[in-house]
C-alpha cells in the first residue's frame, strides 16, 4: 500500500477506518485482534515511502506527529473501552 505524506485526506480516512474496527473489536472484548489490527495499521505507514527519500525535516515531522497521535488515539481507546481482566498478559 502506497500513501504519499501529503495526502492528509487519504491519511485521515484510513486512520478512521482503523479505528472504528478497533473500537468494534474492544467493545466485544476482543482486545488481542485489536492490537493486533492497530499494529499492521502502524506497519503500513510506520516509515515514509522510500521515494521520497530524503524526507524534508518538515514532513518528518509531520509524518512522526502522525505516527505519535495513532498510539496516542490507540491508548485512549484501550483506557476508555477495555477492562483491564480482558487485556493479554504484559511480557
């Protein structure tokens, strides 16, 4: 899957998308395949694409910002929506 940094909107959707499944998944107290889920959405956009290498420190930035806001986002939903006896043993 290829997502170019400056398309927000694109960005934006997949990342609501991702979050309704998560929110489905952690209302039925299915948290493992809701992390598991929010980690191949992470693993898709986790670096930006090679071809824009080097990346401009500003979009860096951004992409980083980005990427912070999805654990951010992930965390609230876990806190908000999970009691902790559903939640996998920590390693």
């Amino acid at each position: 899957m290829l997502i170019v940094i400056t398309h927000k909107g694109q960005k934006r959707m997949k990342a609501v998308k991702w979050s309704q499944v998560v929110t489905l998944l952690l209302h039925q107290h299915r948290s493992q395949e809701a992390l598991s889920h929010f980690q191949q959405h992470l693993a898709a956009y986790r670096h930006p694409p090679p071809q824009l290498a080097p990346v401009p420190l500003a979009a860096g930035a951004a992409h980083w910002g980005w990427v912070g806001r999805q654990y951010q986002v992930m965390g609230e939903l876990m806190n908000s929506r999970v009691d902790p006896a559903h939640l996998p043993p920590q390693v």
